[in-house]
C-alpha cells in the first residue's frame, strides 16, 4: 500500500454517524493512514520525544488535578454523555497523563511516538495495524450486538460494547471500545506493523489549528521511520460545530 493516493482511498471511506455529532457538534477526528514503516524498537529519538513529554506533563499538572485539565475535563463530559463513568473508564489522554509522573510507558518506536505525541499535545490518539481493517472504519453509536475482541488476565475474551456507547468500528466489529479508551487485540500495533492508522479525536477547547499541528508532529516523526514512509490524512467534522475553527489550546 505504498502509495499516497492508495492512503487516501482507504480515508475517503471512513465516517463518523450524525449520532456522534449530534451527542457532541464540536467533534472532530483527524485520520492518518501510513505505509513503508520500518518496525524498530524503542531508539533515542523515541525516547527523547517521551522525556519531553514527561516533563510537559510534570508542568501542566504542576499546579491543577488531571481532572482539571480543560482537554481532559471535556473528553470526561463526552463520557457521561453517552453512559461511561470516566472515574472507571479513563479516556487515552487522561490515561497517560496519569502515567507521566512515574514514566510513560516504553514499548515500541512507533507506540512511544503517538503516545508522546498524545501528551504534548493534549490529544487522545490511538494506532491501528490498517491491514487488519475489514472494510472502512467508522465511529458509531454502538447496538450492543457488535463484537469486540479483547483479554483479561491474559486470556482471549469476546465482549460486547453497550448500547449507545461510542465506539470505532469497521465491518468485522469494534476496534476502540468508548471513543478512545481501549483498543481490540485484532487491530492493535504489533512489532512487525509496517501499515498504520491514527486517530486523534478532538473536541473543544482544541481547535482545528491545535488538531492540526498535533497531526503535523505526529507526521514529521512517522517521516524518521523508513526510506519511503507514505503518509494520508482526513478531517472529519460536523457542519453543525459552533466551535472556533482556530487558534491554540485554551
């Protein structure tokens, strides 16, 4: 799939249903698809990348609870909207944010790229083996029927997301339980995922410009991870968002 205009093809089928939007106007999701990945291990310029975004996180939470975190505070509103306890079900950012004082976690290049990216710029942002896609994804409001391919203490386990949750989605099941809380086994990022799709999922206070530039870091460090890395991009968002379209992070 080493070919832009091929990236592209794969995006211009992804969707997000009105019900998303109508639950919350001010979404957006910035779709990167990516092929010619050379896997690798955690490397200095990963490790770099991760430092500096502990010590972001050391100082935005120098002063204030995570909870207090306008990025964090929304994407909790977003959760009790549709059902979740975001006190049990902790959206990515928030997550790692969490995880900052005591380190992020190192697993892989690629994984401590997006994670670090994630915290710098105060966005949840989640990876995807693309070649185990089954049809395009889509972020839905969930039937409670769809599967989802998880593990709990190290055991294979199928559940089911419930009804009205917000889940992405392709044609095989659910691939990211609660917007961006936990991922499927069949989709995730393995050591050898040469082809790859990132999702960074924004409401308000992030602006587009904000989204933007997440998406633009994002890209210049996938860029490091291969002679001819090809990368794609899409921006999904409601016509109906009354949100400022510019700016930084409040």
């Amino acid at each position: 799939m080493r070919d832009t205009a091929r990236l592209a093809a794969v995006l211009a089928t992804a969707r997000v249903d009105e019900g998303v939007f109508a639950l919350r106007p001010d979404y957006r999701a910035l779709l990167i698809a990516v092929d010619g990945l050379v896997p690798g291990p955690s490397d200095p310029g990963s490790e770099a990348l991760l430092l500096a975004a502990e010590a972001s996180a050391g100082a935005l939470l120098a002063d204030r609870p995570v909870t207090d975190v306008p990025s964090v505070a929304a994407w909790r509103d977003a959760y009790q909207a549709f059902g979740a306890k975001p006190n049990r079900t902790r959206n990515s950012l928030e997550a790692l944010l969490r995880r900052a004082p005591t380190g992020l976690p190192r697993v892989n290049r690629l994984t401590d790229i997006y994670n670090a990216v994630s915290v710098l710029h105060q966005v949840p942002l989640g990876g995807e083996d693309l070649t185990q896609y089954r049809g395009a994804p889509a972020l839905v409001r969930a039937t409670g029927r769809e599967p989802f391919d998880t593990s709990s203490n190290g055991e294979a386990v199928l559940e089911h997301p419930e009804p009205g949750e917000v889940v992405w989605s392709d044609d095989a099941g659910v691939t990211c339980r609660r917007w961006n809380w936990r991922q499927g086994r069949r989709t995730q990022l393995t050591d050898a995922t040469t082809t790859a799709l990132f999702i960074l999922d924004a409401l308000a206070p992030l602006s587009d410009d904000g989204l933007s530039a997440a998406a633009d870091d994002l890209t210049r460090h996938l860029l490091r991870l291969g002679p001819d890395v090809a990368v794609a991009r899409r921006l999904l968002g409601s016509d109906r968002d009354p949100s400022p379209r510019s700016g930084g992070m409040a």
